[in-house]
C-alpha cells in the first residue's frame, strides 16, 4: 500500500526517523480499547502516525472530572459520547486514516467481535477486570496486547502475545481490590498512553516484541523508571490451557 | 537479618515507612517468606498486587535474602 505525495509531506518529519516504515503502518489495524486518559492519548499519536485503520470503543459519555487528563475533550463535551467525539478529532488531526468508533461496553460477549481483523490491541480502560476480558480476547484470537494501567503516581505496562509472552492473568489473575475511582492525574495518563503508543508504532513497523515478559514501572514522584521481568505462569487460566489448534502463531 | 520493604500508593502508610517516604526496614528471623513477613506487619496480601526484588516478580512465597528490598506494588487500575 503505497504512500501519497500528500502523506510524504505529512509525515515528512517521522519519515527521517531510521527504521521508519509508513507503508506498514498505513496497513495496520488497531483496537483501541477507551477512549479516556490512556486511551485518548495513545489513539491521538497513532493517528497522527499514521495508522491506518483504528477502531475505538468506549461507552461512557464525557464527564466534567475526564477534563484533568483526558485531552480529546473539552467542557462543551460534557454529556456527549466519548467514542464519537474521539473519532471526530482523530479524524480532523488525519484525514487520510480510517476510524471507527464503537459506543459499547467491552464484555467476555463482544470483545471477540471488537478486536476481530485488527493487528494489535491497545488497552485505554480504567478497570482491571475489563482489561481481563481485553487479555482473553486477546489470546483466543492471537493478537497481541499492549497494557496499560496508571494509579496515583504510579503507571506501568507491558506487552502481552503468549505463547511469545505471558499474559495479563500470568501477572494478575483476579480481582485487585482497587476502588471503582482510583486518583489519576493528566500529565501521568500521557506518559502512559505515549509509551504504549511508541511501543505500538514499534511493534507495528517491524512486527517485534519490544521487551518481552517486562513490566515497565514509571514512579512519577521519583521520577524512577524500572524494568520487572517476570515468566509465564503454567497453570494460567487464560494461556496457561491448551490453545485451540491452528489458531497460534 | 535485616530486609526492607518499599511501597507506593495506598500502601506506603499500611507498611509504616521509618528509612525513607517509602522504605521500612525490619528485622526478622532468615528463611521467613514474603507471606509471612507481611503477616509479622499485619499487612493483608490482599491488598498487594504485585512484588518484586531486585527487578524479578516474586510470589508471597520467595524468602528473600539478608539486605534485600522487597517492593510492593498495589493495585494499578485507573485509566
């Protein structure tokens, strides 16, 4: 899929950067999963990357407390769905990609059908056990998963592709006792949302696992960043099972 | 033997930090695991999403070594 003359002036500047392969990632497929402080951030870079095809779904409408950290909205927004607004702006930032965008609630019933056909999974949701149906899905249709979690001043992530990788319920398998509303701040969600959007650009363009079976940590108030290494764990619920033949990679 | 225990968020208070804001040190008897440590502080590990020593992921069962930090991480779920 060739590039035109007005994408190269667009993308002129990223063009430069070594390793750079727009094409790949004009061909690209990506589920967006929220639309909030994680998600709107990381959907606003690959869009204006380039990727060619987003699909961003969320079913919460725009609240006043969104306006610390989530940066597609504005007051006048409030009331309005997030999924529609969201792909509104992406769009009006580029034009030359498509967007799609689902106004419905992520359950173990739908997230099969939501990620069905994309080529990566970006985790923009703010509750542990959604993002457990996000894993699953991820894993029975073998498309990789980028997570992606922030609380007070920590945010963290990692990539998750088994049997390549670990999953999320390798990691964390059930409930974590979090409060329904956990303390997050603006500047903390874009650090987030832009490393899973670099590591997303990444992965996309040469089809690479950038640090497998890591979990990055950032310590905003130390500003302390740390790498965890952890394995796979045999008995997991999710990857741990026999996988359905033909369906590995 | 001497361990410490560094944690953030809600649970920097629950271990009662005496080295630095977010590090306790303790003393206790070798061969104790990470359960039983959190146990001897009356910390429920239920509130413990994760822990690591020395960037490895470790479970409530790994006894960690004199002079080791054990980080605890809570839960991370906002979005």
């Amino acid at each position: 899929m060739p590039i035109s003359r007005f994408e190269t002036e667009r993308y002129q500047r990223q063009l430069m950067v070594d390793g750079w392969d727009q094409e790949r990632l004009k061909r690209a497929r990506v589920l967006v999963a929220g639309a909030g402080g994680l998600g709107g951030l990381s959907a606003t870079y690959l869009a204006e990357a380039g990727v060619g095809y987003l699909r961003i779904c969320d079913s919460d409408k725009v609240e006043l407390s969104n306006l610390n950290r989530q940066i597609l909205y504005t007051a006048p927004d409030i009331g309005k769905p997030k999924a529609m607004l969201a792909a509104k702006r992406l769009y009006a930032q580029n034009p030359e990609i498509e967007i799609d965008a689902v106004q419905d609630t992520l359950t173990e019933t739908n997230a099969g059908e939501l990620a069905a056909g994309c080529d990566l999974i970006v985790d923009g949701l703010d509750n542990h056990a959604g993002r457990l149906v996000l894993n699953k899905a991820s894993f029975d249709l073998n498309i990789p998963y980028i997570y992606g979690a922030i609380n007070e001043w920590l945010g963290q992530l990692s990539f998750f592709n088994p049997p390549k990788t670990a999953c999320l319920a390798c990691l964390m398998p059930g409930d974590l006792n979090a409060p329904e509303r956990t303390p997050v701040f603006g500047a903390l969600a874009a650090v987030v949302g832009s490393l899973q959007a670099t590591m997303a650009l990444k992965y996309l363009m040469t089809g690479e696992i950038p640090d497998a079976n890591v979990l990055l940590i950032f310590r905003a108030d130390t500003m302390a960043f740390e790498k965890v290494t952890f394995e796979r764990r045999p008995g997991c619920e999710v990857c741990g099972k026999a996988a359905p033949s033909g369906t590995r990679r | 033997m001497t361990v410490f225990l560094k944690a953030g968020g809600n649970l920097r208070a629950m271990i009662k930090p005496d080295v630095d804001h977010y590090t306790r040190k303790l003393e206790i008897e070798g061969g104790k695991s990470i359960g039983e440590i959190l146990e001897h502080i009356s910390l429920n590990p239920a509130y413990v999403a994760l822990m690591y020593v020395d960037g490895a992921m470790k479970d409530l069962s790994y006894k960690p070594a004199d002079g080791e930090t054990i980080t605890l991480q809570p839960p991370v779920s906002g979005g």
